[in-house]
C-alpha cells in the first residue's frame, strides 16, 4: 500500500513538472515573437521614413554670400511639407528659418557656425524625415577692416611683416590651372571685365599665363613638401629662409616667403616661396607659389604664378572664393 501511494506521488509530481516547463516554453515563444515583431515594426518605420541629404553645403563662405541649400530625400513620397531649422552655436534650441518652406533654402551667409537641418512632415503634420544639420563656416580671409583691405591690396610698412612657419601653408592643395582649361573660371573673367579695362577673354589670357603649371597637387606636411607632376610625386623637406619684400610697378607691394632644400634632391627645387596676399602668421586659404634653384632670380617673376586652393573645393567653391576678391 506504501509503495502505490508513493507511485502516485511522483507521478503527480512528474505532472505537475511537465506542466510548468510547457507554460515556460509557451511564454519564451510568445516572448520571442514579441520581440520580433517589434523589431520588424522598428525596422519598417526606419525603412518607410527614409533619409534626408542636404546637398549644396560650401566648404566656406565669404559674409555675404548666399547660402542654397537643396533637401534630397533618398525615396519619393508625395509629401512636400518641409520646414528649415537653424541653430546657432551658443543657443541650444532650434528655431523655424523664416519664409524657408521648401525643398531648397536659401539665405545670406552672416553667421559663422550656424547649424541648419532640414525637416519633412507627412500629410499629419508628423514628421516623417529629418537630416543631420550642416554648418555654415564663415571665413573672410583677409578681413574687412581697412588695415586688412590695406594689406590684402599690397599697401603696408615693413614693421607689419612678420616671419612665418611652413605650417601656415600645411595641406592638400589642387592647381586652378585644370580648371581655368575647362572654362569652369569663365564667370570670374567676366565679372572682372565689367569692372576693369580688359575683356574676358584677355583676362583668361593673362591668368593662363599665370596659371600654367605640370604641379596639379601639393601636400605640405611637418616641413615635408610633396609635388604631383604626371601621375608621379617628388618630395623633399623645407625650412625657413627668411621674406623679402617687393615693390611693383602699380605702386603696390607684395611679400614672398621663402623656404630652402634641406637635403640635396634632385627631383625637388632648391627653393620655394610664396605668396598669398598674407603678411605675418595666418593659416592661408590659397597662395601663389614660385619655385627653382636660384633664390634671387625666382624674385624677379612675376608673370607666372601657379596657384592653388584646397583639394577639397570644387570648381563652384574656387569660383565663389576668386568672385569675393
């Protein structure tokens, strides 16, 4: 009689054990499918909403410029409610840009640092798609107060030049010379025949001359000088040798920056010197750049001046940087 009872203690036992590990089973299911499906659904929102790209952004701007600004959403959708936010940078919220209710915006650029994104509504006035915010990077250059205007046309006192480092010149740099071949610089010649006293294409013709150069790229990097000539690259390392100052026929002046060879190469020049409008310790933004083996003759051109600008800027960008001086 014992042994029945316990028999049928661990079989109910046993039961009951069966029972619980099926309930775990269905809950893990049901759990599982849960979060699946929730991970689906936040899949598909993300897959529906799409991704906005804000396309147009200048490497910089000069104050002044106008800013256009086009939001590129990657599918189609018939929506076309967007709204633009702009934010500066010590404020913390955004703010509604006036009057910008389009795919495009368009402004003047007035403040350095200024965030701006673009956002997409649906039919609800939900949103359905917002870009990553774009800053607006001011740079003048050469400033706008009149020393600078002075200095930047070549009108200044000896005191006022000052040594500088290779560094000022540290960076990737692509030749405009391709690009004025291409006919891409073509406004800018026009621009400066409505106001000078030659005709657009004899400006081209007089800054081809300037241009010509086989040097399509220059890095410049702790002292270290890199030249690109004809899918291949020379390099050599550079230091300090002292400016000179020059006194031109038109009555203004100009400042040339000279480095020497420190090692013997024969595939580098034994001098460089440059010149970018600039007269003490300044990052530059462009320069033109003579070079060879004689110091004292390479002082003396001034009809052939390669000149380069970031690899970065396009053909757009060079035209809005050459425009504004």
């Amino acid at each position: 009689m014992k042994k029945l009872s316990l028999f049928i203690s661990l079989l109910a036992l046993s039961v009951m054990l069966a029972a619980c590990q099926n309930t775990k089973e269905v809950a893990t299911t049901n759990n599982n499918a849960a979060e699946t499906e929730e991970t689906n659904v936040q899949e598909t929102e993300v897959q529906e909403a799409g991704e906005i790209a804000i396309e147009g952004l200048g490497a910089h701007y000069h104050t002044g410029d106008t800013i256009e600004l086009t939001a590129v959403l990657s599918e189609n959708v018939d929506y076309d409610h967007w709204h633009w936010y702009i934010k500066e940078s010590e404020q913390t919220d955004w703010e509604a840009a006036s009057g910008q209710q389009g795919e495009t915006f368009k402004g003047e650029a007035t403040t350095d640092g200024l965030e701006i994104k673009a956002t997409l509504y649906n039919d609800d006035h939900e949103v359905y798609a917002e870009s990553e915010p774009v800053t607006i990077v001011i740079d003048d250059h050469h400033g706008h107060d009149e020393e600078s205007k002075n200095i930047n046309a070549g009108i200044f006192e000896d005191e006022q030049v000052k040594d500088r480092e290779l560094s000022d010149w540290e960076g990737d740099w692509q030749s405009v010379y391709p690009y004025l071949l291409a006919g891409d610089l073509d406004e800018v010649y026009e621009h400066k025949a409505e106001e000078g006293d030659m005709t657009p294409e004899e400006y081209k013709e007089y800054y081809k001359t300037g241009y010509e150069t086989d040097v399509e790229r220059i890095i410049i990097e702790n002292g270290n000088v890199t030249f690109f000539r004809d899918g291949q690259q020379f390099e050599g390392d550079y230091e300090y040798d002292g400016y000179e100052i020059l006194n031109y026929e038109a009555g203004n002046r100009g400042v040339r920056f000279i480095y020497k060879l420190v090692d013997e190469n024969d595939d580098m020049p034994q001098y460089i010197q440059f010149s970018d409008h600039l007269i003490s310790p300044t990052d530059s933004h462009h320069y033109h750049l003579y070079w060879g083996d004689n110091r004292e003759e390479l002082l003396e051109e001034v009809t052939h001046w390669p000149t380069y600008y970031p690899s970065n800027l396009d053909a757009d960008g060079i035209v809005r940087d050459q425009l504004a001086h």
